[in-house]
C-alpha cells in the first residue's frame, strides 16, 4: 500500500484556494492514501465563534468535501483531511474520509486543544475506524494523539493505519507518535502544515 502525506501553509479563510492547491499537488499521485492537515482548507488560527461558523462547511455536501470526493474517485485513491464541519447548529473540527466510492465517514475531534473550546464544540462521534479493503483507516485530529487511549481505541476496533490530520504547536507529538505506533501495533500518518500562521 502507497500512502501519501500533504503539508501545506494555507491562507487563513481563502478555502477555494486552499482547495485548489491542495488538488493541484495531489491530482498526479500514484498511491492509495493520503492525509492532509487539520483545517487545510480554512487554516487554523480563528478569532471568534461566529468566524468559525461562517467558514465552516456541511460533510459531505459542502465545496471542500465535494472537491476532495472528485480527487478521489479521479484518482482512485483514498483522501482523509481535516475541516471545520457545520452540523445541527454546532460547530465541529472533523476528519473526513472519502475515496474512489464517494464519501465514507466523518470523526469529530474529541480532545480541544487551549482555545479550541471557544471555537468548536467537542467530538461526537467517538473514535471510529472504516474497512476500504487494503487497510482499516481510524481517524484522531492533532491534538487526540496526547491522550494514549485515543489511538488505543482505534488499534482496539482494528484500525491497521491511523490517519492524524494535525496543526501542531508544540513539538511533543513528532516524539510522541512513534511510541503510540509501537504502543499499539498501527502506523500512523501524521500530516502537519508548515510556517506559522499569526492574526
């Protein structure tokens, strides 16, 4: 199996762009799997709840989602990234799963990093892990991987890769997820964007 990563620096709430980055880079590989970063498509460093809101997008029916599905059914492969998702009045900071098929399923964050709170409510969810017929793909986002029952849970359900979008601010987690891997028997794929976004 071929698994990809994607790091990219977005422009914080230019989502078209970020999207159409993201699909220019990765419309040529040859592999089964990629992962992108938490909140590629927005960026990460949001100011208020309402600005949350306002760049936050439906899954599976919203542009972000929809473009990531094209890619994967152009390209046969799998893509996991991570998105703000508008559901029910609330706010989530999700995984998203799709592949040559459509969409797959969705992880809402369960553990809000510092003033994640302010922005998104908690995961409902629970950790879940999807059969696409290579490999079980379980799903944490960035800052799950401090608690050690987060990819626990995932190897316990199967999950054979662990699929960890992330937007990474301290540098524990580079150290951290090599112990998670031997912890539990799992790869991971952990993609991180790169430069530092400041507002």
């Amino acid at each position: 199996m071929k698994v990809a990563l994607y790091q990219s620096n977005p422009v914080f709430g230019s989502v078209e762009q970020n999207v159409r980055d993201a699909t220019q880079v990765l419309s040529n590989l040859d592999v089964d799997l990629v992962v992108l970063p938490e909140l590629f498509n927005t960026g990460y460093q949001f100011i208020s709840k309402e600005e949350t809101a306002s760049l936050a997008e439906e899954i599976p029916g919203g542009y972000t989602c929809r473009s990531m599905i094209e890619l994967a059914k152009k390209n046969k492969f799998y893509i996991v990234f991570g998105m703000a998702e508008r559901a029910a009045g609330k706010v989530y900071n999700s995984g998203v799963l799709v592949g040559p098929s459509g969409f797959i399923g969705r992880y809402r964050k369960t553990h809000l990093f510092y003033e994640e709170k302010f922005f998104f409510n908690p995961g409902d969810t629970g950790f879940k892990v999807w059969d696409i017929g290579m490999a079980s793909i379980g799903i944490m986002v960035c800052f799950d991987w401090f608690f050690p029952a987060s990819a626990r849970s995932l190897a316990i359900q199967g999950a054979h890769i662990i699929a960890h979008p992330a937007n990474l601010v301290l540098p524990y987690c580079q150290y951290a997820m090599p112990v998670r891997c031997l912890e539990n028997r799992v790869f991971c794929v952990t993609a991180n964007r790169v430069g530092t976004e400041q507002r």
